[in-house]
C-alpha cells in the first residue's frame, strides 16, 4: 500500500504524540489455554468502553479521522493494563493493517510503551482483525515481515470467516493461525467444518504454524478439535473476558489438570 511520505510523517507523529480519541478505551482480557502444557499461555486485549461497553459500542466511533490514533491507542492501553496486573505471558494485540502505514515507524510507540510499563516485546503477538477489509496483502506481508525482524509474533484472526484464505495462510505464514468461531460451533456434528479445519491443520503443519481455535463453548467442540490434533483454545468454555483482569480458567478440566 504506497502512501505519501508527507501523510506518512505526519500520521505517525500525531500517533506518538498520544492525540485524544475523542473517547476512553479499556481493556478486558480472554485466556488463551494449551491443553498439551496444561496452563494458559497467553491473553488476549479486548477491547472496550469506559464503562466496559463491548467492541461493537467502540467501533461505532472509530472512523477515518481517529482510525490511526486508535489503532495506536489500543496498543499502548492493552500494554500498560497488562503490565499493571502483572501478566508474564504472551499478550495478544489486534491490529488494524489499514492504520499502518510505515511499519517500523509505527511499531515505536509500542516500543516505548513495552519500555516504559516494563513490559517483555518478545511476548507481543499481533493479531490482523477483521473489523476493517484488508485491500492490500503485500501491505500485510510488510507488515508482518517487519513485525518477525523485531521479534514479534503475528497472527491472521477469524480464519475462515473473511479474507483469509488458504493461499493468505501460506503467503503470509503468521506465526499461529485462529480459527473463527463460526467455523468452531458444533464442529462435531458437522463432518464439512472438521473438513476445512483439518486442511488448515495439515497446511499449518507444513509450514510451523500453530493452530489456535478459538470460541469453544463446549467440551464436545473441544474434544473434536483435540481429535484433529489442536492443542491451543480460548473462548467461553474456559473463561469469559474480563475488564482490566486477568481471567482464569473455567473449564472442570483443565483446573483438575493443573492441580
């Protein structure tokens, strides 16, 4: 995506300068579990309003004008509230890659806020939402070759549910790959979802891409997954997100595995 370097220059400054988005954010955070090492690896930052309305209430007031600003906002905040309550695993950040312009000119305040809260960089992982169409994929590959120089992990969300493709998973090659969760509900009576999963499964394989699934609500949907060979989950069945907390895991299961 070929931006001029005058809007450049000047988009990302006013990022690094922390202009006001016009309303608060917060954050909530979701567990991301691996049942072959039995614990949580990671969280995940949603997120929310001042009042810990949901992401749809946020998005309604992002829009051409705040979209950079945001995109930047979320990652500092997501940083910082991390930080504060003491997460010591991988911390999963969505991105908006029509908000980047310049990769590595972008990636500085997330720089200085992981200096500034104490925060480990090597545990970023940077998610591509879906909440914006993504126009550009040799933008994306920028994006995600810059974010891999740095040490960052990157990850493609909702496979199976927008742009993502087969042909995006092998050009991109994030480095874990979701499933959406459309894609996740009772996949057990569904022989046609265990179908496109398994095929994500085998072409992650090749490529040393991990496999996460995710909005699992129950434990027949988990099983099935398990079944494939997929060991990484989040979603309710776990544990719901929480505003400004670390949420613990829910499921029966894994807490007797973790005794």
């Amino acid at each position: 995506m070929d931006f001029p370097d005058s809007i450049k220059q000047q988009t990302c400054m006013d990022c690094l300068s922390g202009q006001s988005l016009g309303f608060e954010i917060r954050m909530a955070f979701q567990p991301i579990v691996d049942m072959k090492k039995q614990k949580i690896v990671a969280y995940e930052a949603l997120v929310r309003g001042p009042e810990g309305q949901g992401a749809g209430w946020v998005f309604e007031r992002v829009n051409e004008d705040n979209r950079y600003y945001f995109d930047q906002a979320c990652r500092v905040k997501a940083i910082e509230t991390a930080a504060r309550l003491g997460c010591d695993t991988f911390l999963n950040i969505n991105f908006l890659p029509n908000a980047v312009y310049s990769p590595e000119t972008c990636i500085k305040a997330t720089i200085e806020a992981a200096d500034l809260y104490g925060f480990d960089l090597t545990k970023l992982v940077f998610e591509v939402t879906e909440s914006e169409q993504i126009i550009d994929k040799s933008h994306l590959q920028n994006i995600f070759s810059s974010y891999s120089k740095r040490g960052f992990k990157t990850a493609i969300d909702d496979y199976g549910s927008g742009f993502a493709r087969i042909d995006w998973l092998i050009d991109l090659r994030p480095d874990i790959l979701k499933l959406d969760m459309a894609l996740i509900r009772d996949i057990d009576v569904h022989p046609e979802k265990q179908t496109v999963v398994v095929d994500a499964f085998k072409q992650c394989q090749l490529q040393g891409t991990q496999l996460l699934a995710e909005g699992i609500e129950t434990k027949e949907e988990l099983d099935c997954l398990r079944d494939i060979g997929i060991h990484l989950f989040q979603g309710y069945y776990f544990a719901k997100p929480e505003l400004e907390a670390l949420a613990q895991v829910d499921s029966i299961e894994l807490k007797e595995s973790l005794i």
